[in-house]
C-alpha cells in the first residue's frame, strides 16, 4: 500500500481549489492561512454565467477560477497544469508520484463521487495522498471530511473524465515547483494584489465586476417582470423558485463564512494591518465586514426552502442595490485610496 503519511489535511475551508493547494503548500512547509493566500490570489470577484453545463440555472461565482494560479506567480512558485488523455498513464502518473512521496492535486467531477451528496456546480478539487494496489483503491483529500477517503480506482478515473466537465481538460492535475518560492513578500506586492481586484471589480465586461452585478440585476428583474405578468405553467414556476433557491446555496456554499468569500478578503485586509499598522487596510477591512453581512444574509434569505417564491425575489429586489452601490464605493475608494 502506498501512502503518505506525512501528509496533513486540515478541513478550514468549504473551497475546495484554496484547501487543495493550502494543504500542498504546507506539506511543503510552506504555511500560510487561507486569507494571505486568497488576498495574493487576486482572488475577489464577482461573475456571472447565465447557464451551465446540463443546466438552465443561472450561476454566479465570487472567486476568480485563476486564484489559485495567479497566487503561484505572485510569490514565485512555477505551476504546470498537465493532461494525460490515456487514462492508465494517468492512473499510472499518480501512482508513481506516490511512490515519490509527491502528493497531487487533481480535477474532478463533484456528480461522480459519491460521498458528496449536495452540489450547486460540478467543478471539485482533491488531493491525492494513497493507493491500495489490493483493493484498487486512491485516497483522496477533501473539505467534506478530516480523514482520507478512498475510493475506487475505476470511479476516480470516471469523475476525471466526467462528460458535463467541459469547462477544465480531462484528467487534468497539477504539478508545484517551489525553488524560486519568495519566502518575503514586500508591501508593494500586496498593493498591487489589491489593486488587480479592484480593477476586476471595476471591470467593463457585460457579467464581470460591478457591471456584472448591475447586468445581474437587471436580467433577474426582466425575469421576475415575466414571471408576474403571465400564467406560468408549473414547470417554469418551478424553474423560476429553483433559480432563487440555487443563487442563495451558492452564495452559502462557496466556503466556510457564506459570505461569498467577502469575510476572507476582510480577514486579508485585518491581517495586513496587523502586520504594517497601516489604518488604510483597517478601515476598508471593517468597511469589507459589513458587505460580507449583506452577502451572508441574502444567501440565507434566498436558500430558505420555506420562504415563498414572491418574498425571495422581493428581497433580492431590495437588497441587491444596496450591495451593489456598497461594493462599488468600496473598490473605487480603496483603489484610489491606494494611488
């Protein structure tokens, strides 16, 4: 059996990509909490994508997909993102690293596994840590439980080559070189991480930033206009009270705080006051806690399944300009604060 059992998981966050790549940095004896690592990340955003794969559910996410990549780049470690097409080489690669003591990150397809049972999207990370030659059978890390799970090797290589992930390469996984890693990060390092997302944030694309958010709610009021102004079947009535119900999970789901990952980059912002003294980060940190309590609280508004369809979109009606005016005061202060 190979396993490697100098490994440590430690579950801190529902992200899977950031809890991936924290525990391999780690292992690597590079230790750095989720908030340092998401902020050098660039990884605040908000985007939205009016369908995904095999649905018709609008989808909105609040971290960059390039978080954890552009983290890599920022502080010097070189990440190679591989595909092997033949799935017994690349059931053979992750064996060999095994055998090298080299734990791997890889790609999967949340639908396929079977120890996750609640999914609002399909996009999954874990990291590869052992294999039974036996059984057949890989340990894997996730965020849904302290210790190794091991599953069968037949269905590991299934959710890599899940059909509905067209969005990422097939039998994707990743490997970290760290011989360049920069062990000190200067200050100017950290205000251009700041500076990158608020220019995302400012962004002018349609379903990107501030823009996307404003777009966002306008598409969702047309939406809502429809739905008041006609008989709907019940098919669309039902289509209509899942839209609402899977915006609130997602925002819920997206990691541990629900805050749609607005309560890491405050904790970002906390945490480099501490270590300059600098009240700017401070200010803007608290000014960043109480977008995070808006967004908190309209995940759990809309994933409430016994609140009707009516005060859902009422709510959001409501509650989304103000996050909107909030969120955009905040970025074009803070980056103007920062020049």
């Amino acid at each position: 059996m190979l396993k490697i059992n100098n490994y440590v998981h430690k579950r801190i966050s529902g992200d899977a990509r950031l809890q991936a790549f924290r525990d391999i940095l780690e292992f690597n004896n590079i230790n750095l909490s989720i908030n340092i690592f998401f902020g050098l990340g660039e990884g605040l955003i908000f985007k939205f994508m009016s369908c995904y794969p095999d649905t018709n559910i609008t989808t909105i996410i609040g971290k960059n997909i390039e978080t954890e990549q552009i983290f890599c780049r920022n502080v010097g470690i070189n990440i190679e993102e591989h595909e092997e097409t033949n799935t017994h080489k690349s059931k053979m690669m992750l064996i060999n690293r095994l055998k090298n003591n080299i734990p791997t990150i890889i790609d999967v397809d949340k639908k396929e596994l079977e120890h996750i049972s609640n999914y609002t999207n399909t996009i999954h990370s874990v990291v590869v840590v052992g294999y039974d030659e036996k059984e057949d059978k890989f340990a894997i890390t996730d965020t849904v439980s302290d210790d190794p799970i091991w599953i069968e090797a037949k269905k590991i290589e299934k959710a890599r080559n899940s059909n509905s992930c067209t969005f990422f390469p097939k039998n994707k996984w990743y490997n970290l070189d760290f011989s360049n890693y920069k062990s000190h990060i200067v200050l100017n390092s950290y205000y251009s991480s700041i500076k990158s997302v608020c220019l995302s944030m400012k962004s002018r694309l349609y379903n990107t930033g501030i823009n996307g958010m404003k777009n966002f709610y306008e598409e969702f009021k047309k939406t809502y206009d429809f739905f008041q102004n006609n008989d709907l079947d019940e098919g669309l009535r039902r289509s209509f009270s899942s839209n609402l119900l899977d915006i609130g999970i997602q925002i819920k789901d997206s990691e541990y705080s629900n805050s749609f990952y607005r309560d890491i980059y405050s904790a970002y912002l906390q945490r480099l006051y501490l270590f300059t003294d600098i009240e700017l980060f401070n200010k803007y940190s608290i000014k960043c806690i109480k977008i995070a309590s808006m967004w908190r609280k309209l995940g759990d508004y809309l994933s409430s399944e016994k609140t009707s369809i009516i005060s859902k979109a009422t709510y959001f009606l409501n509650v989304f300009p103000d996050i909107i005016t909030m969120e955009e005061e905040f970025f074009t202060n803070l980056y103007e604060n920062l020049n």
